[in-house]
C-alpha cells in the first residue's frame, strides 16, 4: 500500500515544497509556543495555579 501511495506522490510536480513547509510550520509553532510560555507573567501563573486550591466555587 505505501508503494502505491508514494508512487501517486511522485507523480505530483511540487510536492517536495509539501514536507519543507510542514516542517517550518511546525516548527514556527512550537517556537512561537516558547516565546508565549516564557513571556507570560509570573502573577498570572500563580494566580492560575491556585484555582484548584480555592475554596469558593464562583467560576
């Protein structure tokens, strides 16, 4: 089945491009992901984690 398969993708003109920009979209993410994750407030995240710790139930 993966011969049939990459048999029909290599008929397709371009589709090396296909691979390159799944991998600069991937890593994009995630490198967008770090700067959010490490830019985020300290406060926020404290805050944040005491949310299970409350007693009160307003949400």
């Amino acid at each position: 089945m993966f011969e049939q398969i990459k048999h029909n993708m290599e008929t397709i003109a371009g589709v090396a491009v296909y691979p390159t920009l799944s991998l600069l979209i991937f890593f994009a993410f995630f490198v967008g992901l770090g700067i959010w994750v490490f830019s985020y407030k300290k406060e926020k995240i404290d805050e944040l984690s005491q949310i299970p710790l409350n007693d009160d139930q307003t949400i």
